[in-house]
C-alpha cells in the first residue's frame, strides 16, 4: 500500500499580509491541501503506531517462540534415527514419516521457518492424476436459437465496449491529475505574471523590494520543482488585484486532482485501520495484552512437552508407545 505522493510536503512560508480577500479557488484549494496534509499525517502516525506495536510484540514473544521453534526441531534427530534403526514395522515408518513431515508444516507455517529440506525428504509427492480425472465430464445442454445466441453475444459486446470505455476515462482521468500534481511549469508561469518586478515599477523601494524578493522565491522552489510551495504561493493573495481567471481555472485544476488524492488517501487509511485477525498484535490494547498473555504461555507450555517428548522419543518403547496413543486419537502429529 502505498500513499500518493505525488505532491512534496509544503514548505513554511513567511507570513504576508493579504491585500485582497482569498477568491473561492484559492480557498478551495488551500482546504483541499490541508485536507492531503492531514490525512497524510493520520496515516505516518497509524504506521508508526502500528510499527512500534509489532516491535514491542515480537520483544515479548521472540524469546518464547524461538524457544518452541528449537524445541520442535530437537524432535527431528531422533524421529530421523528411528526411521535407520530397523526396529519400526511398517505402519510405524509411515508414522514417523508423517510425525515428521507435521512438525516441518507447523514449523513452516505457524513460524515462518524454511522447513523445505524436511519435506523434499519426507513428504509424499503428489500423485499424478490420470488424463481422464483432470478433464470435467461434459453435461449436454439444449442450445439456444441461433437468434438468440447473435443477440446475446452483441448484448455481451455492448456491455464490454461500455465497460472498457468508463474504465479508460477513469484513467485518463487519473492520468492526467497525476502528471498535473507533477508538473511546476503551469505554476511557475501563472506566479511569474502575478508578482514580477515590473509589476512594481511604479512603487515606492519597500514595494520593489519585496517583490523582488518574493520573485527570487519562486524561482528558487521552480529550480527545486517544489510544486507545492508554488501551489502555495498561487494560493496567497498578495497583489493590489485578485488572481487572474487563467490562475483561477489553474487552481481548480488542481483542487481537483488533490480531491482525488484524498479519497485515495482516505480509502488507504481504512484499509490501515481494519485489524488483522491474522496478527496477534492488532486489535485494541486490552485485546492485544489478552493475547499476548494466552500466546506465551501456549509456547511455553508447547515447549515444555516437546522437551520431554524428545527425550521419549530416543527410546524405541517411548516412541512406539507414542505412536500408538496418536494412532489411537487419530492425529497424524503433534
């Protein structure tokens, strides 16, 4: 998931006294802007907050797990020497076999661990399947009128051609904002008529002066392709006279393709927030401690009666009375 950054972050900018009243583009586009930051600034801190929950997490559960992973892997030598020994019928080969082709899959996949070694050894390959088994069985149907079938396969055209068109405009669309969010020329030249320093020739020095400087700002965000500084300063009335209707229809442009970001934004954020019912460490603090509390103390339990079943299985009578209480509930390991 990632979020649009398409726009950098603002700059400060000094504060200026307004000469002329903000017009409805410039305040939409500064409420759209504050509208990215912020959600912006919602999703940095939901991913520093879920960041350091994971940490604290696995600083708590680490030690434990790695535990019940050494644990569940000390059980391999002794299974493997059993399978050398000769001592094993049969059905107690095949046992073994999937004692220890269960413990590489709960390994692999309650841990993560790379059991792949294990199981190219033991686990069974796949059994082929006959060419008759992989092809389905026909079921004869009544066909339609060749009429029908003309009608509804230009029904199936129509609606595709309707779909492919809504779906290009979309992207076009989205296109176009994106390569607009990354363009600073459009910007540049709209500021470069509205506050250069011919504009105030006709002023006293301050005037010039300040002019001249604000012009050697944006020039300098241009040189840095700071789009939104420049944004910024489009959005800032300084002039004796409101911004132009060119500068204007460039504003709304842009609020437009900030409104679509944001909903990006706003929809990524709402997938952030969804728990993960596969991640122990999401759900609220009471729920997360609850958790964390019940997982620990199953590993170390788990770990405790690995141990000991490790020392069993050394023993060819432990191990087959073992194997005869599995057989006896059905399970295929531990």
């Amino acid at each position: 998931m990632t979020i649009p950054s398409a726009l950098p972050q603002r700059q400060a900018l000094p504060e200026r006294v307004a000469s002329q009243p903000a017009s409805p583009a410039q305040l939409a586009y500064r409420q759209a802007m504050q509208a990215v930051d912020d959600l912006r600034e919602q999703m940095h801190r939901l991913r520093a907050s879920q960041a350091a929950t994971r940490q604290a997490y696995w600083q708590q559960v680490g030690p434990v797990a790695a535990a019940a992973v050494a644990a569940r892997r000390a059980l391999y030598e002794p299974l493997e020497i059993a399978l050398t020994d000769g001592y094993l019928s049969r059905a107690e080969e095949t046992q073994v076999t999937e004692l220890l082709v269960h413990n590489a899959r709960s390994l692999q996949e309650r841990f993560g661990e790379d059991e792949a070694a294990i199981l190219a050894r033991y686990a069974p390959p796949l059994p082929p399947l006959e060419e008759e088994e992989t092809l389905p069985v026909a079921v004869a149907s009544p066909s339609p009128p060749p009429h029908e079938q003309a009608a509804a396969a230009a029904r199936a055209r129509r609606l595709q051609q309707r779909q492919q068109a809504r779906a290009g405009q979309a992207q076009a669309a989205a296109t176009e904002n994106q390569a607009l969010l990354q363009n600073t020329k459009a910007a540049y030249r709209q500021l470069a008529r509205l506050h250069h320093p011919d504009r105030a020739a006709q002023a006293d020095a301050a005037a010039q002066q300040a002019q001249t400087a604000l012009m050697q700002r944006i020039t300098a965000a241009y040189a840095a392709g700071d789009l939104a500084a420049l944004l910024s300063l489009l959005a800032t009335t300084d002039g004796p006279t409101p911004p132009s209707a060119e500068a204007e229809a460039l504003l709304l442009r842009y609020t437009e393709a900030l409104a679509q970001q944001q909903q990006q934004l706003t929809e990524q954020l709402a997938t952030a927030r969804q728990p993960d019912a596969q991640a122990p460490w999401s759900g609220t603090e009471k729920q997360q401690r609850t958790r964390l509390r019940e997982i620990k103390r199953s590993l170390r339990a788990e770990t405790d009666y690995l141990h000991q079943l490790a020392r069993q299985l050394r023993e060819p009578a432990s191990l087959r009375q073992v194997l005869r209480e599995l057989a006896a509930i059905g399970a295929a390991g531990i």
